[in-house]
C-alpha cells in the first residue's frame, strides 16, 4: 500500500524542502521504498539538497510527456538503496503538469511497490501547489511561529479540506499534521515568539514535530546532506522524531524548552 | 528579562500574534466555509430590523446557508427573549 505524503506550506522559504528531503531520508533509513519528487516547476531544487544535482538527466515533466521512462528519470540515492528522487522540471511552462500526467507517474510509483511518495510543494496556491496536494493521503503543513506564515498555512489547510481527490470523494479527506519549523524555544520563553501550542490552537492540527532553529540546517544544504543525516544536531533528532510520529509512534516532543536557568540568572537575567 | 520583567504590564509580542491570528484566521475560515460572502452583511441587517421590535442579543441570531442535493436552503434562527426579559419595542 502506497502512501502519498503532500509537504506543503503555503508561505516560502519555511523548510518545505528541507522537511520533505529530511523525511524521505528518514524513512528509507528505517528500510522504507520511498520516492521524492519535486513539484515547483520552473524552479528546481531538491535536487541540490538531496545532493544529486549533477545526475538529473530527466525529470517530471519528462515522464508525464513520454520523452523517457519512469525508470530512467528516477535518481537513486547514494546513500540509501531504497530511496529515489524525481527532480523538477526547469521549464517555464505553467502547463506541463496535468492532473492526468501526475497521476499517471503516481499510479506508476505506486505499481512498483514504493511504501512513500513525499511530494515538495511549491510556495504559493498556484497550480503546481494544487497538483501536489491533489492526489495526497496525508499533508505535513509546514509552519514557522510568525503570524504570516501561520495565516498562509490556513489557506493551505482550506484547500487541503476542498480541493484533493481525498476531500471531492468524501472519504475523509486529507489527514493533516503540523510540522513547526525554526523553532527557538528562547524566544518562546522571552514571549518574542508563539508557542507550540499558540500554534496548534489557532490552526486546530496535531503537532507531527518541532524542529528547532538550528545552524545546521544551512551546513547541511551547502553540502548537499539532508539535515536529518547530521545526528549530532538538535534539527536532526526533531526530524527523526518526526518520521516516527508519521509511522504512528508516540514520541515526546524535544527541543521545545530551553534549559533551565539557575536561581541568580533568573534573578538577575541573562 | 529578570526582576525588570515583573513589573512589565504590557503583553507579550507573541501574545499580541496570537491574538491577531486567531481573529483573522476565524475570520477567513467562515469567509471561505461559511456560504456566499454576503451573509455577515445579511446578519447584520436582520439583526437591525429585529431590534426595532425585540430586544434581542447580538448572538441570538443565526444565518446558515446549507447545502441539500443540489439545492441551497438558508436558515435563519432568532432566539427571543424568556418572557418576563421581553421589553417594550425600543423606539428608535
């Protein structure tokens, strides 16, 4: 059974990518066949923080217009046997993606036993967002604790309820999980930033993880090595965490409060 | 933050975002789930009218728009006043 998980957000720039990279990591590292595929035409990216920039030859669009197999176009990783990413085209026409084509390559994946297809969202509410989400089981709405992003993601979750195959069939719809981004557990106690539960009360969604604002996330895209591969990092556990709350694991959530400080820094600040 | 931060009264700037999400955000949900955008103009001029003969409360009055097989039914729910509350018409 093949699950579809859409990355999506709304607002750019919160860490589509960089979740949608993290958790396909994360699950074919706990043995899992997954696919990637990048859905912001025009602009290409996962590829470069999957690290597999140089070996694109096809992409998506490729696929869905016949000029190469499925198989030729997926990449495999280098450090995962069962993990693939389908890049996105560089075209700069609006209509490559159809519904039709999509779901073709979909249907394709889902034919040769892939457990995942993540699918990276492009920002926006334009058609490349629409396709992404249109055919999801799940959606990873990513957040950052900031009142635009949060109000963006609003949007995203009316679309999510209306437009999805999930929500026209009237079976259920979409589930969604909330999926906190830059997270600065500092910044919440000095009351500068929301809180996790700021934001899960006014978006109404169950937290899937908070990842906390961590240097390493742009090491970690310079070098091409999705941030969840770097286990020493704060980003790196949150995500994992993540990825076992997705396989239907409860896990406390971390990284969410900053160390305690002891009776004179309280006193006196600090 | 430290002893400076007991004595400040003014709320938090995540507070201030909390607070302003959670009014736009109700506000854009019933927009877009809520039926056709000239419900709350509806409501408010109903509410008006009933005034002139009830004295009712702002929240005494529902407007729904539902959707049944093809058909749209507008609801509209006004609840009154107990009796010994009721007053007089206001005169305007």
């Amino acid at each position: 059974m093949t699950e579809i998980i859409v990355v999506t957000s709304g607002k750019g720039g919160v860490g589509k990518t960089t979740t949608s990279a993290s958790l396909a990591c994360g699950l074919a590292r706990r043995g899992k066949k997954v696919a990637v595929i990048d859905f912001d035409i025009g602009l290409r990216n996962l590829d470069l923080i999957m690290g597999c920039e140089r070996r694109v030859v096809y992409d998506f669009v490729n696929v869905i217009n016949g000029d190469c197999t499925l198989k030729q176009a997926l990449i495999k990783d280098k450090r995962f046997e069962t993990l693939f990413v389908l890049a996105a085209s560089q075209t700069r026409d609006k209509d490559a993606l159809t519904p039709e084509g999509v779901k073709r390559v979909l249907d394709e994946l889902a034919a040769e036993q892939f457990d995942y297809i993540i699918c990276d969202s492009p920002a926006g509410i334009e058609k490349g967002a629409h396709l992404a989400m249109y055919f999801a089981d799940r959606a990873v709405v990513v957040v950052n604790p900031e009142v635009s992003s949060v109000r963006d993601s609003d949007r995203i979750l009316g679309l999510l309820a209306s437009k999805t195959a999930r929500a026209e069939a009237g079976n259920g719809g979409v589930k969604e999980h909330l999926l906190l981004t830059r997270y600065s557990p500092r910044r919440v106690a000095t009351g500068e930033m929301m809180s996790v539960s700021d934001v899960k009360e006014i978006l109404g969604l169950d937290v899937v993880g908070v990842v906390p604002e961590s240097q390493d996330v742009l090491t970690a895209s310079n070098a091409g090595t999705p941030v969840i591969l770097n286990e020493t990092s704060d980003a790196s556990q949150a995500y994992d965490d993540a990825v076992s709350r997705l396989l239907g694991e409860t896990k406390p959530l971390r990284f969410i409060e900053e160390p305690k400080k002891g009776f004179f820094a309280r006193v006196f600040g600090g | 933050m430290g002893l400076l931060a007991l004595f400040r009264r003014t709320p938090s700037s995540a507070t201030v975002a909390k607070e302003r999400l959670r009014i736009i955000v109700a506000q854009e949900r019933s927009a877009r789930g809520g039926g056709p955008d000239y419900l709350p103009l509806l409501r408010r001029e109903l509410l008006e009218v009933i005034r002139k003969y009830v004295n009712v409360d702002p929240d005494a009055i529902q407007v729904n728009v539902e959707r049944e097989e093809g058909q749209e039914v507008l609801e509209l729910s006004v609840t009154l006043p107990e009796r010994k509350a009721a007053v007089a018409p206001t005169t305007p």
